[in-house]
C-alpha cells in the first residue's frame, strides 16, 4: 500500500514516513521516478541527509558506484551527525558504493574501521538493532576494502575484520556471508590453510549451499593434483551437511582415482547412484562404472513445498489456467509457485503442455521440472518429454546430418545454452539458441559464404551452432566432451589447459578445469544428451557416455 501512495503520489506529507518506507525497500526505477518527483518539490520536508542518501542509493542501482561513493563519504566522515546512515539497505548500498566506487581503498577500509571501533565501545544500548548491524556492516566493508587493496598487510587486516564481522552478525544469512569471504580470501593466500579451514568450519556452517562453490574449488584443486587422501577428508566432511549434489561428486571422483577395483570402489560408485540427489552425471557416470542399467526416477531429491491456505487448488488452477487463455504466458510459472506451490504433476503437466503448444518453452520447462523435483512429484515419459522438448525438429534433423552432429548432442546444446529462447541474449552479448557471439557468428558466415543472416532466427542459428560445434568436434579429434569446452570457453582457453594437463581421461580433465560454468556447461551437456539419446533416439545410456568419453572403452 505504501508503494502505491508512494508511486502514485497520492499522500500528503506525514501522511506516510517515507524515509522509513524508502530505507525498508530496494530501489529500482519506478522508486527512482517517483522519488525525483517528490524531491523536485520546492517544500522539502525531511533532513538533508535522507535525500542525499536516497540519490546515492539511485546511483548505486545504476552500477554508477564511484559517483554514489563521492556523494555519500562525506557523510560517513560525520555519520554521528546523519541518523539516516542507518538500516540494512543503506548500510549495504553504501558499502557496494564504497568497495566499487572507492579511488582509496586503504583511506576509505581505515574510514569504516574507526567507526567499527566507535560502535564497539558504544555496545548495543541503547538502540536495539542499529548499533549491532552497524557493527557488522562496519566490519564486513571495511574487510571488503583492505581485499580490494591488497598486499600482506591488507590481506591479513582483512582476515581479522572478517572474522570481527562473524562475531557481530546477528542473522544465519550475515554470519555465513561474512564466512564464506573470510574462508575465500584463504584461497589465495595457502591453499593447505584454506582446505583446514574449510573442513574445520563445516560444523558451524548454517545454510550449506551458501559454501558449495568453496567446496568445489577445493574439489578441483585435489583432484588435479589425485590427493586422495583429502578429497576423502573433504567427502566425510560434506556428507555431514545438505550438500547431496557435492557428496555424489566426491563419490564418483574417489572412486574414479582409487587404482583397484574392490568392494570400497563399489561402494562409492554405489553412493553416487543411489543417494537422493539430483546430478544426473554423476549418476550416469557411477552406474556406467558399475555395469548397471540407468532406472529411474532419475531426480530423486524432492522439496517439500508448503501449501497456499488462502486459495484453494481448483481456484488456483482456474487463475493460472485464465493466464493462459488471456495471453499472458509470462506469468504463469510465477504466478503458479505463489498461488499453487504443491501443484500436483498431472496439473503442472496440463500447463507446460499449454505453454509448449505456443512455443513458449522455457516457462514450460520449469513449470514441469518445478513439480517433478516437489515431494510426491513421479516422472514419466511423458513428464520428460515437457522437460525435454523438440522445438524446430525439422531444422535440428536437417543441420545435425549436414554437419555431422548428433541430435540429441545438438538438443542438448541448444537447450543447455538458451532453454528454446530465440530472442535472448546474454551478459557477454551471445544471441539466439545456439547462443552465439557475434563475431563468431560473422566468422561463420564467411566460410558458409552467407551474407545476410539474423542470429535471432532459430534457421540461421540452429545451421550457425550445428556448424560451430561441428568444427570444435573436428578440432578435438572427433572428441565430444572437449569439444563442448571449446564451445563454451573457447579453443584457446582449451588447448591451454590440455596442453598443461597432458593426458588426463576427459572425465578427471572436467574437474580441473578453472572456470566452474565450463565444468557445469560439460555436466550439463552429458545428462541432457543421455536424455535426449534414451528418451527419442532409441539409444542405450552407456552408448552416449562412450561418444563422450571414448577412452572409457579402453581404460579400466
């Protein structure tokens, strides 16, 4: 409510606290519009200080750091005297600001440390929330700053404010963030410390998935080095916490550098099959080691999600079923995780085929994968099908047999790069469903001898990317797996890391790459193919791991 007065200008002043209001939300652009509106009044009703702030926290959601920075250190040089400065979005807007804005990360760290140690000899009388927040935010950028600096006394400086910054947090979210940076900035200062660390802080992690990335690198850098020994340690440790993707992973790799083949062996590859998780690699890759049949389910973690007591299922069906008949495809999958989050699969079903019928296929995806991966949720074919559809069938068959690609390679591409958006692009400026960059696209083009093309046109990109990969394969020797690195990373990047790890099996290569997206994008790429291969082309799943993997039919 307070957001429409606020939006639409309909309040009197006093009639809402709106420096309260503002510092309680996220500013975006429609907070931006109305805020210039109210402030290019001549009557301004509220400090100084709320104004300046909010304009500085407008600049910081444009990324324009430097200029938020510039207007908001003065009054941090003074903040006893700015009651403003105060409440978890400034503090944290003002942070960002100085961190990506800062022209002296030393001047600006010693800033936030003296009035770190002004609020600690103040305690926490007698405001009951600031004082301990401030403390926090204090803490934490002033350690943001003294990493940004660098050099060995900054470094240590920063350990220690991160550690400060764990001691006052006062929720579960500030004390595993300020954890995770403390135990990252050990990354590059020793590794041996770093793993210590890690495994030593397992007990008093409390939301596990915030860790997963620190617990993959450690993963990578153990693997490529075969230390069995603490990636063994490293997997008792995960298996202590949620971290099931992670366990089966470990699993697999322990498995895969022990030397014989015993019971301890089979016992891994076992775990990595078995347990509830969702990594269907990992999952293939153990039952392929164990000379046993792929079966289903294939995702067997499920969420429990809690049911919406304020509207009932059949009300809730009709309203998302009435986004459908109204056009409004955009609005269905959000719509339905608020209105039906246990809707059942049969219902979920019935909408993602709704929404693949008008090509909208990624809502339609995660529609059914939503309730595939909910408590109770069973998968069948025809489940699948929805979570791995066919768009543009004709020119997908056309492009693989001209090119010499796979289908289900090519299917698993395409959905793995753009989930069936024609029109999208992303960060890096890569379009369309093969996701291409533009260069290469015009690269492409020249040796086809085509001149005009639209990478938004799912012809000429599905030809461009069935192409593309095609010539990454040839590059690699015929080999699948190192080409989907090329086409993610680059071949460049690639022949580096080939060249420096000689010749490691492709799947152990996988695990020592230094980008975690390349090694997620092969993951990916595996379990769609083995997907796509079984679920259409009639294909076995131990068929498809050996076009990935053909030195698995050779090598124990």
């Amino acid at each position: 409510l307070h957001r429409l007065t606020f939006l639409t200008g309909s309040f009197e002043d006093g009639e809402i606290d709106l420096p309260a209001y503002l510092a309680s939300v996220k500013i975006d652009t429609e907070i931006e519009t109305a805020f210039k509106k109210y402030a290019a009044a001549e009557n301004r009703a509220y400090p100084q200080d709320f104004y300046t702030v909010t304009e500085a926290r407008i600049l910081v959601s444009k990324s324009a750091f430097k200029e938020a920075w510039a207007k908001l250190k003065p009054l941090f040089k003074e903040a006893e005297q700015h009651s403003y400065l105060a409440g978890r979005l400034i503090l944290s807007d003002a942070g960002r600001a100085a961190v990506f804005g800062s022209a002296d990360y030393t001047e600006d760290a010693a800033l936030f440390e003296e009035l770190l140690s002004g609020a600690e000899k103040k305690g926490s009388a007698p405001d009951k929330e600031y004082p301990a927040l401030k403390k926090y935010m204090y803490a934490f950028y002033a350690a943001r700053l003294r990493q940004r600096a660098g050099g060995k006394d900054n470094l240590n400086a920063a350990s220690q404010l991160y550690k400060k910054a764990v001691s006052h947090s006062g929720s579960d979210k500030d004390y595993d963030t300020a954890l995770w940076y403390s135990l990252d900035l050990l990354k590059y200062r020793s590794f041996e410390l770093f793993f210590e660390e890690l495994c030593a802080s397992v007990p008093r992690w409390k939301n596990a998935a915030v860790y997963e990335d620190l617990v993959s690198y450690a993963s990578m850098q153990l693997t490529a080095v075969k230390n069995t020994v603490k990636l063994k340690r490293l997997y008792e440790a995960v298996l202590k916490t949620g971290l099931t993707e992670a366990g089966a992973r470990h699993a697999y790799l322990l498995g895969r550098l022990t030397s014989s083949a015993d019971k301890e062996t089979e016992k891994l590859y076992t775990a990595a099959v078995e347990t509830a998780h969702n990594f269907l690699y990992y999952r293939i890759l153990a039952a392929y080691r164990l000379n046993k049949p792929l079966t289903a389910p294939l995702y067997r973690k499920k969420f429990l999600r809690k049911e919406n007591t304020e509207i009932n299922a059949a009300e809730a069906v009709h309203v998302l079923t009435g986004f459908v008949k109204y056009k409004l495809y955009g609005e269905v999958y959000t719509q339905m995780r608020q209105l039906y989050p246990d809707i059942k699969i049969e219902e979920a079903a019935a909408l993602s085929a709704a929404l693949a019928e008008k090509e909208h296929y990624a809502d339609s995806m995660r529609i059914i994968t939503y309730a595939v991966n909910s408590e109770g949720g069973k998968a069948g074919e025809e489940h699948l099908k929805l979570m791995y559809p066919r768009p543009w069938k004709t020119l997908v068959q056309n492009y693989s047999a001209e090119y010499g690609v796979p289908e289900y390679v090519l299917y698993a591409l395409i959905r793995s790069e753009s989930y069936f958006r024609p029109a999208v692009v992303s960060r890096a400026g890569a379009v369309g469903l093969a996701q291409l960059m533009k260069p290469t696209a015009a690269e492409i083009a020249r040796r086809l001898k085509i001149e005009q093309y639209d990478l938004n046109d799912p012809d000429a990109n599905i030809r461009f990317g069935a192409y593309y990969i095609s010539d990454m394969i040839k590059r690699n020797n015929g080999k699948i797996m190192p080409a989907l690195f090329s086409y993610n990373a680059g071949p460049n990047a690639v022949k580096r890391w080939l060249k420096q790890k000689g010749k490691t099996p492709d799947d152990l290569f996988l695990e020592t790459l230094p980008y975690a997206e390349t090694r997620g994008y092969g993951r990916n790429l595996l379990s769609a193919s083995v997907i796509y291969g079984t679920l259409y082309y009639g294909k076995k799943y131990n068929e498809i791991v050996e076009e990935f993997f053909p030195d698995f039919k050779t090598a124990p």
